[in-house]
C-alpha cells in the first residue's frame, strides 16, 4: 500500500527500493537517536514541573507587557533545561544572528576584543563583527576581532589560541555547528576542552556558543561544559516547529542581564516585552523539541547514507557520530543544487508547485539558493535545504519535523536528480 502511495507521489520504484535498503542499515543509529530524545523530553518535561507550568502562562499581554507572568516561567524553564542561572526567550529578538548579534553588542564594551578560536563565523555574523564592513558592526564601535582556525584535522590550534588571547580578549566565540563551511561540527565534549583551556588562560573571558542547530542532539549542551552563554534561534531546534519567531540567550545573570537592557533599553531590562500571543507555541514547541530535532536527525543520517552510496561526498560521513541536524552533500554542479532543491519544495506541505531559484540574500556574499515550503516562514527546523552558489556547489539540508516527511523529500531530492540527468 505505502509503494503505491509513494508511486503515485512520483517515487520511482528503483528509488524507493534504494531508500529502503539504506534504511535497513539505520535501525541501531535511529533507536540510539530515540534514546538522546528520550533523556531530553524527560529534562524539558522535570523543567516544565519545576516552574509549574499552568494555563495562566499562555494568556497573551500586550502594551509593555510589565508582569508577564507566562514569559518570565518560560525563560525560567529555558534555564532550567540548559541548566543555567539566567535566560532571555523573546520573539522580539528575531533570528539567530539577532540573538547571536545582542549576546555580542551588550557583553563587549569599546576597546575590547573578540576572540573566534574556531575559524570564521557563520555568513551572517561577518557583518555583525564587521569582517566584511558594515554600518553598526562591532568594528565601529572599538570592538576588535581575533581569529584562530582550526588545524587541518579539525582539531583546535592550542598554541594559536594561547597566542592569540591578550589584555583585550573578553569574550570568546564558539559556534557548535558547522554552518556552511565544511569544518567538523563540534561536539559539546570537545566544546567543554576548549572553554576548560581559554579559561586556564585567562578565567574571566565569556564563552559564548552559538548553539544553533545543536539543541537536544545530544544529552547535554554546552552550558553543562562551561559555556557563559549558549545562544540561538526559535525557528531551528528547540522551537519544535511551533514557535513562530524568536531567539534565546541562555546563561549567567550578568551575561543575560546585559543582553535584556540592550534589547529593551538600561533601566527596563527584561521587565518589558509583551507575548503577543506567542506563549503557547513557545511552550508547546519547547516541549517537542527533542522529539522534533531526533526526527530532523534521522533525516539528516538517512540523507548521508543515500547519497553517499550514489558517491557524492557528505559531510558528516554517513558513519559519524554527530552533533546537530545539518548534512552537507557536495553536488557539485549548479543543476545538481537546483534539482535538489526542487525535490525538497515539491514534497512541502507549503508552497509545493513552486521552483526555488539562487538569489541575493541580505547577510550573505554569495547568491543562496533556498527549498522551503514551511508553516512558519524560513523555518529551518522544517525540512529545507539552502546553500550559496558556489564551487563546490555544496546544498545543506536541514529539519524535518516529521520523520516520514524528511524522508519522503530527501527521497524526491534523488528523484529530481535523476530527472535532472544523475544516473544511478
Ligand atoms: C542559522 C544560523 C545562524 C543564524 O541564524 P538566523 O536565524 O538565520 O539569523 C547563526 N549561526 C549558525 C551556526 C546557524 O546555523
């Protein structure tokens, strides 16, 4: 019954036999990723109890939003579940790179400097640091930046980082995922090695860990190795698919306490900020999160292995341990990448009959081609795939908020390519 309902979704029969043979290689790697969610429904869930979650937090607030009773708890449950002092989870901080940008802007002061031990930063915070110049970029207010880069097996460049740490550095950089670079994601171990090592140096540096993508693929974040601040996006992992906008900041008082008076005003804080209604999503996404990221995961392992079956290279290699929810597939061609994509949007649920199309995005240097035909726009923890155009034609495919439906698009993503000349 199931291979005539794919037939007619326009699977082809060697396709399908193809996905199930790669699948039947996966059952230990699939139950290992439903224990990690497991362990994490169980943490969100104890959060949840200690703060007594009831139906009186999901009422909206509007205006200032002073006594916010539902929000102030859900940043309480945040902290709890990443085990930190403090949080800040607002859907007024919009995106990653908002969040990322007012962890940076409100703990570094003119003079100071930041430190990257782990290579160039993620796209859109090279405006943010002001790598690439840019109009209010850290660089125009006297914040300088440093940057180490990892070694050629991935490892961490102990030597260039002790060198590179001086009276200036206050605030070390560590992003979890590779983003689009081809580098190794890190896990949260080797994250902890390298916090235990900068703060042998100089204790008082702020670690701050862009933690996007990471959340709930393994046990433990990063916050339980060290980190002041771990920071992220509520349209990736841990808004579950449900929450609507958003970022958080987890960590210290003094690092989340800065953050709130930068994104409301000095003297306000995290006192203002109305819900607007988005409570429930918030709460409800929270709480399916670990389920959602392990769906995400196994779409992202089930990717690998197909793909690197027909001899394209991914990373991670469909073998690896791994520690978020993005694989990269090198296609290495421009049809390759539009195929690709064109196989993700047509199985949304969203915007199915569209055609994506490279294109100039604010942030980034190349042109970025995009696949998404999510509920919430440009959730990327809804099965997506995006890469810039160029050499070596590299697609990142991401999310899935259901398992059936990664597999599903990955599955088309192969059909497209073969319509598109790929021969198996
Ligand atoms: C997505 C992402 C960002 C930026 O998040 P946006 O929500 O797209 O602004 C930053 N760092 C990493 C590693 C990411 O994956």
């Amino acid at each position: 019954m199931t291979e005539k309902m794919y037939a007619d979704a326009g699977i082809s029969a060697e396709v399908l036999r193809l996905s199930e043979e790669v699948l039947g290689e996966l059952e230990e790697r699939f139950a290992a990723i439903d224990q990690i969610a497991e362990y994490n429904q169980l943490k969100v869930l104890g959060a949840m109890h200690k703060n007594r979650v009831d139906a009186s937090h999901f009422a909206a607030t509007t205006g200032y939003g002073y006594n916010d009773s539902g929000r102030d708890t859900l940043e309480r449950v945040y902290a709890d579940t990443f085990h930190t002092e403090d949080a800040i989870v607002r859907s007024q901080i919009t995106c990653g790179t908002h969040a990322l940008n007012l962890a940076l802007s409100s703990n570094l002061r003119p003079g100071d400097e930041l430190l990257s031990p782990v290579g160039r930063p993620y796209d859109t915070l090279e405006e943010v640091i002001g790598i690439r110049p840019s109009l209010g970029s850290l660089a125009e207010y006297g914040v300088t930046y440093a940057q180490v880069d990892l070694l050629c097996d991935g490892g961490f460049d102990y030597d260039g980082i002790r060198a590179a740490i001086n009276e200036h550095t206050k605030l070390v950089t560590i992003q979890r995922s590779k983003g689009y670079a081809s580098r190794p994601t890190l896990s949260v171990s080797q994250i902890g090695e390298l916090i235990a090592f900068v703060k042998s140096i100089k204790p008082e540096i702020i670690c701050m860990v862009d933690n996007c993508y990471g959340e709930f693929t393994e046990i433990i974040e990063p916050s339980d190795a060290g980190a002041d601040m771990v920071v992220g996006s509520l349209i990736k992992n841990p808004g579950g698919g449900l929450a609507p906008a958003g970022g958080y900041i987890c960590g210290t008082h003094a690092c989340v306490e800065n953050a709130a008076r930068r994104l409301t005003s000095p003297g306000l804080g995290r006192e203002v900020g109305a819900n607007l209604g988005t409570n429930p999503a918030f709460y409800q996404g929270f709480f399916l999160a670990p389920t959602v990221s392990a769906s995400a995961e196994k779409g992202a392992i089930f990717a690998a292995k197909l793909y690197e079956r027909l001899g394209f290279k991914v990373h991670p290699a469909g073998d690896a341990v791994r520690h978020d929810i993005i694989q990269a597939i090198d296609l290495g061609s421009p049809e390759y990448m539009k195929a690709f994509c064109l196989g993700i949007q047509s199985a949304a649920p969203v915007d199915s009959f569209v055609t994506p199309e490279p294109y100039p995005m604010p942030g980034y240097d190349d042109d970025v081609i995009m696949a998404a035909g999510a509920f919430i726009q440009g959730a990327s923890i809804e099965l997506s795939a995006d890469g810039p155009m160029r050499e070596p034609y590299t697609i990142y495919f991401q999310g899935g908020i259901t398992w059936y439906h990664a597999k599903y698009g990955i599955m088309l993503s192969l059909q497209k390519l073969i319509d598109a000349g790929f021969e198996l």
